[in-house]
C-alpha cells in the first residue's frame, strides 16, 4: 500500500500529535493550533473550535506556531501561541491566541490578528463545528447580533441552505440536565448543514457568504474573535443499570442502500486514469463524473476520451455539461450534443 500522505489524505501537511487538555469534567484535543473533540464528562459537546485564514481560492494557510506554551493545571489548563500566515506580493497576517479551560465547564478561545500590510483573504476567523449525532433535529436557543433571542431546531435531514444566520450564540441540549452554550464575539456569524458535502457537522463561521469575499484586512487594524463555550447542568453522569438479564444482538432487516460513491474526472485525468485502472478498480468507484467545459477549451477529443475510459470502467456515468448562457441555449446545447 502507498505510503504517499497526499494519495491517503489529499494533503502533504504532516499533522501534529494530538495534546490532551483536561479541566474537570471539560476536555479535549489540541491540535495544530486549534481544539478538535471538545468533550464534557466523555460525550462531545463540539466537534471543533478552529481558528481558520483562507486565501482567495479558499485554500488554508497552515501557520507553523512559535511561542506555544501549554500549562496544565489540576482543574485548569492555558493554551497561547503566535503564528503567521504570509500571503502572495509579502503581505503578512500575525496573531496570537490563548486557549483557557476550567473544571467550572467554561472554555475561552481568544485570538488576536494583525496585518502587517494590507492582506487578501476570502475567511479569516473562527469556525465551530457542532456535531450531528444528538444535536440533528433537536431543539437549539439562537442569540443574533442585535440581542434577540429565539427557539428553533437543528435542521435533521440536510439543508442545502444556511440554517442559521447572524449568530452571537448556539445553546443546545449536550445530554439530560446538560447544556452548552457557545458565544461567538468580534463579527457576525452564520452556520452551514456540512452534511451538503459529507461532512458530519454543522459549521458556524465567520464571515456571512453574503458578504463580498475576497476581501482586505487593513494594514495594522487587529482584529479580534473570541469564542466562549459555557456547559452548565449536573455533571454527573448517570451510571447503567446493573442487570443479569443477558444483552442479546439479532439482525435487523436489510435497510435502505447508501447512496452511491463516485469520482470526477477532468478531460486532463483520462490518460492517467486509463493508465492506472486497476487503481481505479481498488477505489471501487460506483459513478462517474466527466466535467466537460467548453469555456476552457475541452472538445470533441474530451467527449472521446471519456468514452474510452467509460469503455474501459464499465459504471454508471454522469456528463456534467457547462455551459455559458450568453446566447441561444439551444444552438449551445445542440452543438454539445453534435
């Protein structure tokens, strides 16, 4: 088996080892910078606190860190480091953040940024992830920007649009008697349905898509974000009826089928795909997409590649036509078809 990181993740960045913080019954993982599987007394409460900066074409910086202190006390721990993010033309984007954790449930993620010189970015701030497993579905408490509050519900099937807008804070039921309440300071805040795109989570971040993006941080003008999550309720976790009955475990009927995995493939990808099928056959696609652009000067010789390689990977195919609407669509489409 390969052992090429970008083939087994899709990325050359080489992930740091996990910390473990812990203050009470709160814990979780540090990571690169950020918090992943934030926990209260073992169950997740968020899948993630992130503070992310994207270029203009939505890739992630990745800020090597300097300064990192992590102190972990018996019912606390603090978290600070610097770390920098240098764009094209030299511009520069440094900030500085703290992570502070205490056995009351209170958790506090602080960063403070500061452009050097004028600096490019399509997101920069943080990006919190509430999980899907409990929360989907259930009732949620919503604070917008202007201090009204209101009652509604985490979307359960996939909602392909936000779901919520114009946040400043998420409380929901974490378990019985339990609540989080996640307070976002420093700009406005909106949340997306990940499942859109398999990712299990919903993500709150910052800034609305509404807004214009690319956009420019000023010139030495900080910009500051906190993220404070509050989990209160009985921490005690009720323990399993004891019982001498024996657990037993039967087959339920077959459900409903997952929906099938495919791949797209660019008229650039059919020799290398065509070259490599018994690698292709061990991915097991069960669709194929060919992403067809006359715009960017795919032709009649694109159309037959594909038909070779749909030839040679005998599955369901999918042509995914653009097409650029400037003039009769039928005389576009029926040149496509020809």
């Amino acid at each position: 088996m390969t052992a090429d990181a970008f083939l087994l993740h899709g990325t050359h960045a080489v992930e740091s080892e996990p910390v473990s913080l812990r203050a009470g019954a709160l814990s979780a993982d540090f990571v690169n910078g950020n918090l992943r599987t934030i926990r209260h007394c073992g169950i997740e409460v968020l899948r993630a606190i992130a503070y992310i900066v994207r270029d203009r074409d939505w890739g992630t910086y990745e800020p090597a860190l300097t300064d990192l202190v992590i102190d972990q006390g018996a019912d606390t721990f603090i978290v600070s480091y610097s770390a920098s993010c240098v764009g094209p033309e030299r511009s520069r984007l440094d900030f500085r953040a703290t992570i502070k954790g205490s056995a009351d449930g209170q958790l506090v993620f602080d960063v403070s940024a500061l452009p050097e010189n004028a600096f490019e970015t399509n997101r920069c701030g943080f990006c919190i992830l509430h999980p899907i497993a409990g929360p989907a579905g259930s009732p949620v408490t919503v604070e917008h920007t202007d201090g009204s509050v209101v009652a509604t519900k985490l979307p359960e099937l996939i909602d392909p649009w936000q779901p919520l807008k114009d946040l400043r804070a998420i409380t929901h039921e974490v378990r019985p008697g339990v609540t989080a309440e996640c307070r976002m300071e420093g700009d406005a805040f909106e949340m997306e349905d990940q499942r859109n795109w398999s990712d299990a989570s919903y993500k709150t971040y910052v800034r609305p898509l509404a807004l214009p993006w690319p956009y420019m941080l000023p010139a030495g003008q900080t910009v500051r974000q906190t993220i404070r999550l509050r989990v209160t309720g009985d921490g005690r976790v009720p323990a399993a009826a004891a019982t001498a009955e024996p657990v037993r475990v039967e087959l339920g009927e077959t459900g409903p089928l997952l929906p099938d995995i495919g791949v797209i493939i660019y008229p650039d990808e059919v020799e290398t795909a065509l070259a490599n099928l018994p690698t292709l056959s061990a991915l097991g696609p069960q669709q194929l997409m060919f992403h067809y652009d006359p715009t960017r000067g795919h032709g009649l010789d694109a159309l037959q590649s594909f038909a070779r390689l749909a030839a040679a990977y005998p599955v369901e195919t999918t042509l995914e036509c653009v097409v650029s609407c400037v003039g009769d669509l039928d005389a576009e489409l029926s040149g496509v078809a020809s």
